[in-house]
C-alpha cells in the first residue's frame, strides 16, 4: 500500500489516494469534479517508482491484471 498524490488536469485539485494495487491506482478519480484524467504527482517517499511505472506500461501479453482482451 502506498499513499500517492495526484493532480487533477481538468480543476487542477491535487488530493491523496491510499493505493493498494494496480487496479486501486487506476480507478483514481478526482475527489471534485470527478475527472479521471488524473496525474500522479512524485512524491517524497519514491525511489521504487522507476520500477513500477515501467510494468504500468501494459502491452498486455496476458501478464498484468488488466482485463484486455
Ligand atoms: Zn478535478
């Protein structure tokens, strides 16, 4: 679990989302005006971040928890 910031690109709110997994983290919406089209903000705490963006970037081979296909 990890508590990430985001930034909302349509009312500009930045707001915190405790995330569990990689399903958590793209169901963020924005607390506001409820856009989707969130930006995750680096926080302090990232240094493992490098790792997890880069299996964030699905092809989907079949490997990941995403439901393509
Ligand atoms: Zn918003």
């Amino acid at each position: 679990m990890a508590l990430r910031e985001y930034h909302c690109a349509k009312c500009g709110a930045t707001f915190e989302r405790l995330i569990r997994d990689e399903r958590d983290e793209r169901r963020v919406t924005c607390p506001t005006c409820g856009e989707r089209r969130v930006r995750r903000r680096l926080s302090r705490f990232s240094s493992r971040s490098a790792e997890s963006s880069a299996k964030a970037s699905c092809a989907c081979g079949g490997n990941c928890a995403c439901k393509a296909g």
